[in-house]
C-alpha cells in the first residue's frame, strides 16, 4: 500500500494535464467498470447532489484526483438522460475557497422553479490542521456548471463536536419551510442529526435543534450523510453511522441503515415504527443518497457508494478506487424498503447466452432457486473451486455469501463472509456483475447485497445447484469513460 504525506493527498488540481497520464493508465485496468459510475480518475467515494432537473439526472460524486486516497475532495459531475446511461461533465465544486480550502465534502441539490441548488460542505482546516465546517450553497449555472455562493449559509454550531457535515435539504408542505438535515457528533461521541429551518434557500437559515429519534440515542459515533424522504406516506430516514459494530457485520465500524417512521417538524421527532435495518447487506456500500425531485410518492431513487470508509481495494496498486451502485428504485412494502434495479436496465442487455458458458465480464445474472438448500458459485475457477459463493441454508433460512475463495482477497481483516436472513425463504436471485462490482437482488429486492471483486483471468466460471432455471445476458457498456476535467 502506497504511504500518502498530506501534501501529495491534499494537492490542489491546477490544470487536467497533471492527471491526463493517469487516466490513460487507469483506463487499461481490467477493473474498470463498465456500466457503474467510477472516478474519471484517483479515488470515487460518496454520491452527493443527486437530483432531477429539467429531465436530465445531475449526480456528483466525491472525487480526490490524485489516487486511491481520502484527500482533497471535489465534487466531480456526471449526467444521465434514463439514470443508465451517464456521461463525464468535469469538476462540479471544486475547492477553491477559504471556506472550503481542504475539501468540498458531502452534501445534496434540490431543483426549485428555474434553478437547481447544491447545498454542501466547506471543509475548512487552519494551518493547525483544526477543522472548521461551513454549510455552503451553490446554484447551476446556465453553463451547466455550480456556482458558488461567496460565503457561507452557516457554520458550526460549538456545542457539538468538529462532526457536523453532509447537508441534506428538504421542502416540508405542511411548514411551508426547508429543511437541513446535518450529520454530527455531540460532544461526548454520540451521532446525531442537527436540524436547520429556513424559508428560503439561500438565505435566512436558523438552528431549529437537534433530531430526537427515541431509542437510537446511543447508535454509533457519527451519522454521516443523513437522508430523509416520504415514500408512501411514511418517511424514511437514511443514515452512516460510524464508530461502532453492529450485529452481523463482522468486524466493520461503518455501516448504512435505514429507519421508517414519521417525522414531526413541530418536536423535531422521528418515531421509527420499527428497529433499524441494513439498506444493504453487502460487503461495500455507504454514503447512500436519494434523489430529489423524483415527483411520485410511492418511489425514490437510491444510490451509494460502493466502498467503505478504512478499507482499502487492490486498485489501490493501479491508483484509482471506488464506484456507485447502479441506480435502484425504492418502494415500501410492509414497511420494509424493496430495491429493485433501475427500470430500463433491461435495455441493456445482448443476447441470452447458454448457461452453460463462462461469466461475460458485464452481464446480468437470474436464478430461479428450485427451493430447499441452494449454492451459486459466481467467479469460480475452470474446475469450480474458489469464486465468491452463495449459499442459502434452508432450515435456517440464512444466506451466507463468502468471497474468501477469490484470488485477489482485501479487507480481510473486517469481513470476508457475511449472512442475510431470508425469513421468506430464497426464491430468486437477480445479479449485476460488472468488472469490479457484483449486486444481488434477492427476491425481487427484498433484500440487497453490493461486493467489490477483482476476478483474475482464471475466475470467469461458476457452478449452481440444480434444478436452477438461469439466463445470462451480457450488458452493453453504458456509462462512458472519457477524460472531461
Ligand atoms: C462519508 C464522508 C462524509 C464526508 C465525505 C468526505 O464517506 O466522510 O461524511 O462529507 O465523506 O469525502
């Protein structure tokens, strides 16, 4: 693993040439992805100003240039007319400014008649290296580019610890106001949301408190990203928190949740109507975001990251890390979230090919389990053995996916093998394998399950139990992989 001084991490981009030879080089790799949004260049991480506007999707996306190392942060822009096909747009925001001289972090946009705003982090440090977080705006230009506002809609509040990033902004009907909802820390370590109210957007901001969400007062360190969406009639609340282990995700401190419930503006209360869930039960997903401006109350549209915060990918070698999820549709049902894979994507694919072949490098993947026990081995080498395996346990209505068996192993000392609990058994699994990233959607989305792997030469076979009705479609590339700083 390649040491970073803070120098080489936080220097600031001067001119696209200085990473031109990189994204030659990069774009060799056999990692690269081709259907999945990846950096142009260095490091990708949280999705951030996702939202629709004038029909075409805006999503950014955190983006340090230089490699695969958390240092000075941009926002990098990419644009898509159907969510699945995307193109490179150049730098969003980039750090430019004293307020945000050491990052442009996290944060999301709204479209509000003419316009599109981004509502972001300024991640100031001083030459102490202290930090100073300022919730910052900025406004699509008409040359499709944001434009920042000269200062700062507000700072840090000093009764919660340096931990306050991450804005997510909001119209609530009912108060006729915004909402900011920010990610923090208290001061003595708990994670928290801080609430702002304003009734405009760019101006006018004042603290209206912090969340309460009873029971979840001791949950963790952080919550990053915080999201908040009403989906059919419920609201739904999004979030990282960090510093801490949660049952069944191995020796991981970071992870991604979700809360259903109801928010009320008045007490700055959300009532969840049940514990918390995973959003995703895999090995590599974070920083989740919804989109905003989807217009119907029954859908939103998620995507994330995937990656996690401290861990570390064998791209690393090649410098460049990191991509998002492909865009799923969310729904509620029964008060659960169900993912399905963007609708579309079916547009995708090539002709079937017999089951019988090797994986195709992109291709989408359905199983129709033929009930009891069931194992699907996807990467394997020639003779079967190794791969990333999927085992469903019927008596204990368990899956286990493992990816101890591939040749390029990472992260092992966090988690190579995790469960998800089927309670309705495992009827179908539908898969989305791209160079470096495997989805699953087990039954129709009831459940998620998102992985990097690196599969090498000899690892393009697999093996399933049978009795299992499969179909294999290659995927036609979809997300183009130019250089546009
Ligand atoms: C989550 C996060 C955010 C922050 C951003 C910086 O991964 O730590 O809280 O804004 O990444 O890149």
């Amino acid at each position: 693993m390649r040491e970073w001084t803070r120098d080489e991490r936080y220097r600031v981009l001067q001119s696209a040439d200085e990473v031109r030879d990189l994204f030659e080089r990069i774009r060799k790799s056999p990692y690269r992805q081709t259907y999945h949004i990846q950096p142009v260049t260095g490091l990708s991480s949280d999705p951030n100003g996702f939202a629709c506007y004038n029909g075409v999707w805006h999503l950014f996306y955190q983006w340090c240039p230089w490699g695969a190392v958390h240092g000075l942060k941009y926002w990098y822009h990419v644009s898509s007319p159907d969510l699945i096909s995307w193109k490179n747009e150049g730098v969003g925001l980039a750090p430019d400014c004293i307020y945000d001289n050491k990052g442009t972090h996290s944060g999301s946009a709204i479209a509000e008649g003419d316009d599109l705003y981004f509502f972001y982090t300024g991640n100031h440090r001083d030459e102490n290296w202290v930090r100073t977080p300022y919730t910052c705006a900025a406004v699509l230009g008409k040359d499709g580019k944001p434009v920042k506002l000269e200062k700062p809609l507000f700072g840090p509040r000093d009764d919660y610890s340096e931990h306050q990033r991450d804005p997510k902004v909001v119209w609530n009907e009912e108060k006729k106001k915004y909402y900011i909802f920010i990610g923090a820390q208290t001061l003595d370590k708990r994670g928290t949301v801080l609430i702002y109210e304003s009734e405009e957007l760019l101006k006018g901001w004042k603290f209206s408190g912090q969340l309460n969400v009873p029971g979840f007062e001791q949950f963790g360190g952080m919550w990053e990203c915080p999201c908040i969406q009403r989906i059919s009639g419920k609201d739904v609340l999004i979030f990282s928190p960090q510093y801490t282990r949660l049952p069944g995700r191995g020796e991981s401190t970071n992870h991604n949740v979700y809360l259903v419930g109801q928010m009320d503006y008045d007490t700055l209360t959300f009532t969840p109507d049940s514990d918390y869930r995973y959003l995703d039960y895999g090995f590599d997903f974070y920083a989740a975001q919804l989109a905003a401006n989807v217009n119907d109350p029954d859908k939103a549209i998620i995507v994330s990251w995937i990656g996690l915060p401290d861990n570390h990918y064998p791209t690393e070698e090649e410098d460049w890390e990191g991509s998002m999820i492909l865009p799923r549709e969310l729904r509620l049902r029964d008060g659960k979230l169900i993912q399905t894979p963007i609708s579309g994507i079916e547009t995708l694919r090539e002709a079937e090919i017999s089951p019988e072949g090797t994986l195709p490098d992109a291709c989408e993947v359905q199983a129709v389990c033929p009930g009891g026990d069931f194992d699907l081995n996807l990467f394997t080498k020639e003779d079967g053995t190794g791969g990333f395996t999927i085992h469903y346990n019927e008596a204990e209505k368990k899956m286990t996916v493992n990816r101890k068996g591939m040749n390029k192993r990472f992260n092992t000392n966090v988690f190579e093998e995790l469960d998800v609990p089927l309670e309705n058994g495992l009827k179908s699994l539908r898969i989305f394998i791209d160079r470096s990233s495997v989805e699953l959607f087990i039954n129709d989305g009831e459940e998620t399950f998102t992985s990097h792997i690196y599969p090498e030469e000899n690892e393009h076979h697999y093996t399933v139990s049978t009795g299992t009705e499969m179909h294999i479609w290659p995927l036609k590339a979809s997300v183009k992989d130019d250089f546009v700083i």
